[in-house]
C-alpha cells in the first residue's frame, strides 16, 4: 500500500531537519555560531 501524501510530507520534512542538524552542528563546531543558529531555525 502506497504511503498517503501527508505521510510522504511528514517523512521528508523530518529527513531535512535531520541535515539541517548536521549542518547545524558541523558549523558549531568550527565556531560559526550566525550558521549554526540559521540551521538551528530551519
């Protein structure tokens, strides 16, 4: 059975947030803190 579309939404939106932690903490962790808060808020 195919996934609903609310559910392949839901899936990929949190799959992104999942990057945009990693960038989050790779730029922490080289001290640029405006990049980090940027991806922090995505």
């Amino acid at each position: 059975m195919e996934m609903p579309i609310f559910a392949k939404f839901a899936k990929k939106y949190f799959e992104e947030s999942e990057k945009d932690l990693e960038r989050a903490i790779r730029a922490f962790n080289v001290n640029d803190y405006s990049q980090a808060v940027f991806y922090a808020q995505q």
